[in-house]
C-alpha cells in the first residue's frame, strides 16, 4: 500500500527531500492541486480554458493509436516497430482534436506527452506550483483520450499531477527489475525501455519470473488534484481513465551532487564490465561496494579527513575525479 505523504512534508522543498525522498518510497498527495487556480472550479473545461489562454502555437507531436489497440501503446508483435504512429500538428488543434473525439466510438486514440509548459503554454508554470517542488523545476504538460502508457522507470524523481480526467499507476520497486523482462535500451517508444511482462495475463509462458513480482505490484487511483510522488528508477505503469485526461508533472534530481548522472555511469559500466569473465566481474563488484555503494560506510573513514585526497567531500573533489576519469577515457 502506498502511503499518504505527511503534511508537514509539503511545506517547502527542503523538507519534502528530507522526510519524503531520503526514504525512497511512492507517496500519494491528495488534494495537492486544488489551489491552483484552473483547479477551483472542479470541472475540465477550466483546464482546457487554462491551457488555451496560454498556448504559443508550437508544433506538438501526437501519439496516434487505431481503436484496435485499445489505447494501449506499445511495440508491434514483432516489436520491430511500435503498434501507434506519430504525428505532427499544432498544440491548439491537438488539443481541439482530443476535445472534440474523446467521447466517440471507435475513433483513433490521442496522446501527446512530455511538453515543456514554458515553450508551450508559456505562463502557465506560474498558476502551477507546488511548494514541495524546488522552485527552479518547471512542469511539463500529457494531455489524451483514455490511454495505457507501458510500464516504464524514469532516472529522475518525479511528482505527477492529476489536472483533469482520472489517472491509475501500477508500480514495482526497482529491485523487481529481473523479473519484468525489460525491453531494449535503445529501441523504445520515449526514451525509456519497458518492462514487458507487466500487464500480462497470470501464467504467460513468455514470462515466467514475472510471477514472482506479480504480487509485489502497488496500484494508486488518482482523481484531479491529486498528486504521486515516484522516485526515481521505480517502475510505473500509467493508465488515463476518463475520455480526456490532464497530467502535469515534475521531474527533478533530488540528491545530484555534480553534473554526473547515475545512469550514464551504468552504460559506460556495462561497456566496460558486463562480458568480463564471472570471476573478474564479481571482483569489480566489490570494488564497486567499497567505492561506490558503501555498505560499511566511507572507504577511507580510518584516516583524518584531510587525508581523503580525491574521496573527500566538496564540489572540488567531484571536478578533480571527472579530469581523472576524462584523461583516462582519452587514453
């Protein structure tokens, strides 16, 4: 079960990372979208005014879906390709062409996703803030028909925001990672790869470990004005329930301490690790724990601060171990 964030947590931003995000859970915040102002009236149609009244006329791409897949976007059968097509049109007329469909039969399912509200509803960052967010974090905007968006992790943190329609999340810890067969890193429909077996009927041959992280599924109903906290690298599955559906959403680095991303470390990792010998691999494993993971704390603890050279804390140190690590890939 999800739990409810504490409300002494949505105060301001420093508090939420110290008492929400250390601990590295899903929390759901109800009601935490009611004070904005496209929010007061209770229906869609102040969103839609909202996102009209500050569209820029950006050329937006659309997720097109024929009603066979039941909105439901994913690779092909033989996942050579994907079972949606992408088009281009402009944010208004996207947006009028959601509109005006969402309650037909039969027609094509739309979606499009991830739009940065600076670029294309400029101004409307300000009648959405939260004060948990860090002010600097700007939204971005997924409006559609009902939709079923694959089950996918992302590498920063996340707060996602119910603005119109209904929203249900599905998700897995990032240790079930072993068991969701993951789809290809690079050949994907956002950015990110997908766990396949999510969504699948009990027993599929195709997956058999996923039975052991079926049960370990967590699944939160969101209404308009609702919020989900998702940290970063958990699994979610994100299902549009209502005809026509609004999320808004921040993504931000809650723990970054220099320029560096985890996952970049991951990639270059496994080009350099992962078809090793067995026994060579689990030596850099504990290289890694001594280093990196730190289960018995600071590599260096017995000795004097001052003697941690490149360990030592401070954003001087991070930029003496990137010119170690840039000379050492130029050979």
């Amino acid at each position: 079960m999800i739990r409810d964030a504490p409300a002494e947590a949505l105060v301001d931003a420093d508090r939420f990372r110290e008492s929400v995000m250390t601990v590295g859970d899903p929390v759901v915040v109800r009601g935490a979208t009611r004070h904005w102002p496209m929010m007061h009236t209770g229906i869609p149609q102040a969103v839609i005014d909202a996102l009209t009244r500050h569209d820029a006329g950006e050329m937006a791409e659309v997720f097109v879906g024929d009603a066979a897949i039941g909105a439901r976007y994913h690779y092909d059968d033989a996942m050579a390709g994907f079972n949606f097509r992408r088009e281009t049109m402009p944010f208004g007329a996207a947006l009028s062409a959601i509109l005006t469909t969402a309650d037909l039969p039969d027609r094509p399912s739309l979606y499009m996703g991830s739009l940065t509200a600076e670029r294309f509803c400029p101004g409307i960052e300000a009648e959405v803030r939260l004060p948990f967010v860090p002010a600097g974090v700007r939204p971005r905007l997924w409006i559609g028909h009902a939709s079923v968006v694959a089950c996918h992790y992302d590498t920063m943190d996340n707060i996602a925001c119910v603005a119109a329609g209904r929203r249900r999340f599905t998700l897995f810890p990032p240790d079930a990672i072993a068991d969701l067969y993951v789809g290809p890193i690079d050949h994907n429909m956002a950015g990110q790869p997908v766990a396949l077996a999510v969504g699948s009927a009990p027993g599929d041959r195709r997956y058999p470990l996923f039975e052991r992280a079926r049960h370990r599924a967590l699944v939160v109903e969101l209404e308009a004005g609702d919020a989900l906290y998702v940290p970063k690298l958990w699994w979610h599955q994100v299902e549009a329930t209502a005809s026509f559906n609004v999320l808004v959403n921040y993504w931000w680095d809650g723990f970054a301490t220099g320029p560096d991303q985890p996952y970049t470390t991951m990639l270059l990792a496994m080009t350099a690790i992962a078809s090793r010998p067995a026994a060579e691999r689990a030596a850099w494993r504990a290289w890694f724990d001594h280093y990196v993971f730190r289960p018995n704390g600071h590599p260096l603890a017995f000795l004097p601060n001052e003697r941690h050279g490149i360990l030592s804390a401070g954003r001087e140190n991070i930029a003496r171990v990137r010119a170690m690590a840039m000379r050492l890939l130029r050979g």
